[in-house]
C-alpha cells in the first residue's frame, strides 16, 4: 500500500488551511505577542488530529501505517512552519517597540469610475509591517453586485471586510487608469497596533452582514474603524464641508454624480427614506472625497490625523465619459411629444407613457413593501409612479382627471419642498403622464367606460 501524504484524502485542503492559519498568526503578531503563536500550534495540531482520524475511520491501516501518516504529514507542517516562521515571531507588547514605523497605516483614495458602483471613488485603510513584509488594503466590500443584481434589489446581497494585499489592490483601478493616492495617518504607535486588530476582528466576522451603502459603503466604515482604533482618544474634527450644514445626504450624493446622470436617475429609484433624514455630520460622511476633507482638518491629540501631502500610488489618467444622452434630456422629448398629442391625436403615446409609469411602478412598489434593502421604506415617487393604472385601464376615464391633478400637485410639491426629494428626471415625467392624462378625458367619449 502506498503511503504518500499525497495520497491523503484532503492533503491539498490541509496545506491551504496551514498557509492560511500561518498568514493569520503573521498579522496577529503584530500585536498578540505569543500568545498568537500557541494558538497557532494548537489550531495546526488539531487539523492533523482531525484529517488523520478521518483517514483511520475511512481507510482500513494498521497502527503501524497510523503512525507513519501522523508522522510524515507533522514532519511536513514542521518544514512549512519552518520555512515562514521568520514572519510568526512574537512581537512583545508595551514599551520594546519604541520604532513608529514598525507599524504604518494610511488613508488610500481612488478617483471614480464609469460603472454605477464606483462612480463616488473608493477609500479604505493601508496598513504595513514592513519587518513581517505585510502590506494590505482594508476596506468593507461585498458580493458582485453585477451577477446578483435581482439579490441586491432584494435586500440580499452580503458583505464584509476584507484585507487586500497591496499590489492586488493597485490592480484594480490600473486597467481604468484611475488614479490612487495615499495619505499618511499620524497615530501612535499603540493606536496602529489596536487599528490592525480592529481591522482583524472585523474580518474574522466573515460575509454576513446586510449590505448597506449608506453605513457600511467605504467612506463611513473607514471613518467607523479609525474610531474604533483610537478607542477613547477622540478625534477633534475641524471644519466640516460647508454643504453639509444644509444638505441631506441624498442632496450631498447628487453633488458627487452630477457627471453621472444615469447614475444618478437609477439612485434616485432605490435611495429613500433615511437617505432624506437629519442625521450627524459624520453620519453624513458618506463620500471618500468629503471623508478626505473632513480628516484633512481634523487632529489627534493635539496633531494632524492626515499628512499634509499625497503619495501617488497611481497616477489619475482616466477621464468620466461624458453623456450627451441623460436622462431629463430623454424626459423633456417625451413631454415634447406629449404636448404635441395635445393637438395630434395619437395613442402611441398614452401606450408609451403607461409602460414607463408601470415598469417604474413595479420597482417601486416591490421595494417598498417587499425588499430588505435599506433605504426603502418609503418612496414618494409611488403616486405618480405605480401599477394601478395599468389594472384600472379599462376604465381610464372615470378617474384620469383626478389622477391627473393630484400628479399635478405631487409635482409642484416636490419642486416646492426645501430639500431635494428626487431627480428632476422623474417630475418631468410626472407632468407628462398629467398631460396625458388630461388628454386621454378630453379626448375619450362621455359614455366610454
């Protein structure tokens, strides 16, 4: 009988386990001292336990061939742990580290891209060891929203944190020629250790949390987690965004995508309700380019959180395309049309309009009432926008007319309200579907159902 370790059942597994557990006790190092590495022996130990005993209950050996196995896969662990055991050493807590550099965390800030996800940029937390050759991107990210779009809409999708070894980060936004920049936080070293192991600890959370763009998106989690680090050492914000004294948080969201329209049109449809509440300053710190504002004027026991200037990791050489085509400008062509059917009697139209009104309708209603996702709650975009017109078509003119007015005065109100409710896309779309209505009373017959 062969009794390679290659021909152990789940050798492949066991080795990925090992070099993970390694890679874990590495970064734990840094700041658990050896207590990580007795916890890593212990996990290690345990893994051979475990695969050898499946091994002995699955396959019929001898006590002899038993020990064989145990004793070439810990000789192999041995020449494993043997050969990255340089980066497990315990590193001693309290006042033998005295270098500020053993430990480096900073502020890494990409430009926006084209798709919908990345159209604000991103930030998260570097952090390096540079004596362990550690150097990872921290930052909350979630499942692919571009294969689970029906998940997302429906309140599904899941997200975590997640450590992204440097380079491996720089990769993403490389293609895109998007640029990257860093910016050095300004924290004792203690303050660094704790920041790692917070950052850890949320990691080892794993994939489980709801995803939610307002309170766990980029800019507010990396604003979470610093605080977090600094555990009771405040940080003494300076001056705030001078918008955010009279905006909400979806009025702030419109400054950033006013070069993505559609964008914009498609956040407009989903984002409701609390995106619209008061809420704290550093509740509304929900963009990476106000985060950076924000840190960039605030200090930490008496000095700067952020360096004054920037390393770029990669130079901005993209460009926002630009779109000729936006949504109000495709929204004022309808009202056109409709204003024209005014005077030219056509049905294509009023069959146009309630495919638009309905397709709307039906998103919004299903996430009102049916999706977990947060900022749903509530939509006003329901009155002018829901599927009961298409069920109650039949007998369209016996209620047009008042649907109609109070379309009119949904839109006035929500040009009127102080703050901005939603896209004006959708208020022009609004009056078109007033205008046809109006014209579908006009023109219908008195005795026509």
């Amino acid at each position: 009988m062969n009794t390679g370790v290659n021909n152990i059942p789940n050798y492949t597994t066991l080795l990925r386990q090992v070099k993970g557990r390694v890679a874990l006790a590495q970064q734990r190092a840094i700041y658990a001292a050896n207590e990580e590495l007795l916890r890593m022996y212990w996990d290690l130990g345990q893994m051979v336990h475990t695969l050898i005993h499946n091994v002995a209950q699955s396959m019929i050996i001898s006590h002899k061939i038993y020990r064989q196995l145990t004793t070439k896969v810990l000789l192999m662990l041995a020449l494993i742990m043997a050969a990255r055991v340089e980066g497990v050493k315990a590193v001693e807590v309290g006042d033998s580290i005295v270098d500020e550099n053993f430990v480096i965390a900073s502020l890494v800030v990409a430009d926006p891209g084209d798709v919908l996800y990345s159209t604000v940029g991103h930030v998260g937390i570097r952090m390096q060891c540079p004596d362990h050759h550690l150097d990872y991107v921290f930052s909350y990210e979630s499942e692919d929203v571009r294969h689970k779009i029906l998940s997302f809409l429906a309140g599904n999708l899941k997200m975590g944190m997640f450590a992204i070894p440097f380079e491996e980060y720089l990769d993403i936004y490389r293609p895109d020629k998007r640029g990257v920049k860093e910016y050095r936080l300004n924290l004792p070293i203690e303050v660094k250790r704790n920041l790692w192991r917070v950052l850890d600890n949320h990691i080892m959370e794993g994939i489980y949390l709801p995803y939610d763009y307002i309170k766990r998106g980029c800019a507010h989690s990396t604003l979470t987690m610093l605080k977090e680090g600094l555990d009771t050492i405040p940080i003494q914000y300076g001056a705030w965004p001078e918008t955010f004294s009279h905006l909400t948080r979806r009025e702030l969201t419109e400054l950033q995508e006013k070069n993505f329209p559609w964008t914009w049109f498609f956040l407009n449809l989903i984002c409701n309700g609390e995106i619209d509440d008061e809420c704290s300053n550093e509740d509304k710190a929900i963009m990476p380019a106000d985060l950076l504002y924000v840190l960039q004027h605030a200090t930490v026991q008496g000095q700067k959180l952020l360096s004054d200037e920037a390393k770029v990791l990669l130079p901005s050489n993209h460009h926002p395309k630009a779109h000729w085509c936006s949504p109000l400008l495709v929204a004022t062509i309808i009202l056109i049309l409709t204003m024209i059917c005014l005077f030219v009697k056509s049905s294509i139209m009023e069959y146009a309009l309630l495919a638009i009104q309905t397709v709307i309708g039906f998103v919004t209603v299903y996430l009102i009432f049916f999706s977990d996702l947060v900022c749903t709650e509530w939509s006003w975009l329901i009155i002018p926008f829901n599927p009961l017109p298409l069920f109650l078509w039949k007998w369209r003119r016996r209620w047009c007319l008042a649907y109609a007015i109070i379309i009119g005065i949904w839109a006035l109100a929500i040009w009127l309200w102080p703050h901005t409710l939603t896209d004006s896309t959708y208020i022009v779309l609004a009056i078109s579907l007033m205008v046809s209505y109006i014209n579908i009373f006009r023109t219908l017959k008195p005795n026509t159902i």
